[in-house]
C-alpha cells in the first residue's frame, strides 16, 4: 500500500473514532518510510484527536521539515503549538503558513489564528491588525471571532468593537 492509500484508510478510522487502528497503520507505515509527509501530517491529525498534543507537533514539525511548503502543514502545527501553551512558536508556525498560502481563505484562517496567538501573548496591537487584514480577505472568520475565548482579552477593546462591527 502507498502513503496515499494508508492516508485515506487513517482518515476514515478516524472518522470512526478508532484512533488507535488509525495510529498504529500510520506508525506502521512510517516505520516503512519515515520520508513521506503525508503520513507525518495524519499522525499529526490522529494525535490531537487523542490529545496527544506533544507527539502531535513532532509529528506535524516531521511533516513540515519532509514539505517546507506545506501550508496546511505550518498552520496545524500553529495550532498544536498553540494547544501546548508554545505561544511564540505558534507565531512562527503560522507566519509560516502566511507565506504559503495561496487562496484568501488559507491567509485569511492564518492571519486570524495570528490575531488570537497575539491576543494570548497580550500583544493587542499586533493582534488588532492581524484580525482586520483577515476580516478584509475572507469575512467568514469575523464569525469566528464572536465566541472565540483565544479573544476574550479584546472584547472591551474599542478597536475590537469597532473591527466587528465593520461588516
């Protein structure tokens, strides 16, 4: 069986909620071919299933050291990082991914991930401007930012106010 097809069948396990079955034919497999990214990046995926949030970021910094130009890959490990409380390294990863994304909506979800990692590490400003460019490329993630509790230091912000209101 090739990357792909073990890569679809851990998808569908995962679907299922059978994580172990999904991480064991993914381990298995990786230890057939440590080099293909795809299965890095599913046991990424399998990994923050099962709250395994530390193997899931060595799994997606595997995936992303295997595809330097994934976009999806940097965003997830973004996010794994930002899971572990890594917030300078969610930064970076996501920055990452700013760089590679193609579609306004890929630099849109990226630039709003970097309003809310900003937000965490109590950089307003920077957090602020991060959101507006996103609001400004895809106006679906202003809905994200609603209820977003990655946000929750904002929300007496008059700029924040200002920025959701501005639809």
């Amino acid at each position: 069986m090739d990357a792909e097809e073990i890569v679809r069948m851990a998808v569908e396990l995962r679907k299922e909620n059978r994580l172990d079955e999904a991480e064991k034919i993914l381990r298995d497999a990786i230890r057939g071919d440590d080099r293909a990214w795809q299965l890095w990046n599913q046991l990424g995926h399998v990994l923050v299933a099962t709250s395994d949030l530390s193997g899931a970021a060595t799994a997606f910094e595997t995936a992303t050291k295997l595809n330097p130009n994934g976009f999806w890959l940097w965003l997830s490990l973004g996010y794994t990082r930002k899971e572990l409380d890594q917030i300078d390294g969610a930064i970076s990863a996501t920055l990452k991914a700013t760089e590679l994304g193609l579609l306004p909506n890929e630099i849109g979800s990226a630039l709003y991930n970097l309003g809310c990692y900003n937000c965490l590490a109590g950089k307003h400003e920077e957090a602020i401007e991060y959101l507006s460019k996103a609001f400004n490329l895809d106006s679906t993630v202003r809905e994200w930012a609603r209820d977003d509790s990655d946000l929750i230091s904002l929300q007496d912000d008059e700029r924040f106010t200002k920025l959701m209101k501005d639809e």
